[in-house]
C-alpha cells in the first residue's frame, strides 16, 4: 500500500525542496513512492531531471530531516545503492536530498 503524506515523517520538509516541478503530481514530497513507481515504469533520472534547480536555502533541510522511515524495509527491496557506508539506504527522501543540487546537475546515486 502507497505511503501517504500523513505517513511520511519528512513529507513537509520534503515539499520544500522537492525537484518535481508538477503540482499534480501524486507522489510530490513522497520521495520513497515517487522513485519505486519510476523504477518500476523503466525510467532512469526520477524527478531530478536536468537544469531543474534547487533553492540554495533548503540546503539545510537535510539536518533536519529524520531517518525514521515507515517504509525504509520496502524501499530497501528496490535500493540500487551499493556503498557499503551509505547511511541513507532505504530512505529515499534523504538520498534526495543529499543529491540535488543548487545548480540542478546532481542525481540519486541510485538512480545513476
């Protein structure tokens, strides 16, 4: 069953920063259910697509974010990430987070 904002612990912090320039869409904010529908429809970039810039000022969010995710076991099943040091794993919107870029040129490391 899809994570819904109210489930997601990030999701306020998520929508202030989030790469995805569609208002509509279902999964803005929800970074774990936007990337496993991406994955699983053969896409390769997710919402960080190229020249989509990210406000200087929500690169900060990143401390306060949590890690305790509801879904982190499902996103696991799906993480691409193979660093065996990455502390991010299994929690997309942090993976996110740490990956946009101000000048729009970052990606998802799982996403590479």
């Amino acid at each position: 069953m899809p994570i819904t904002p109210d489930q997601c612990v990030n999701y306020e912090i998520n929508l202030l920063m989030c790469p995805c320039t569609s208002d509509s869409c279902t999964f803005r904010g929800i970074c774990c259910e936007c990337i496993r529908a991406s994955v699983a429809a053969g896409e390769k970039t997710v919402c960080m697509t190229d020249g989509v810039k990210r406000d200087p000022e929500t690169m900060s969010l990143k401390d306060q974010a949590s890690s305790d995710c509801v879904s982190k076991a499902l996103n696991l099943q799906t993480c691409a990430c193979k660093s065996d040091s990455c502390d991010r794993q299994g929690i997309c919107c942090n993976c996110v987070r740490a990956h946009f870029t101000v000048d729009g040129t970052g990606r998802v490391a799982c996403m590479r």
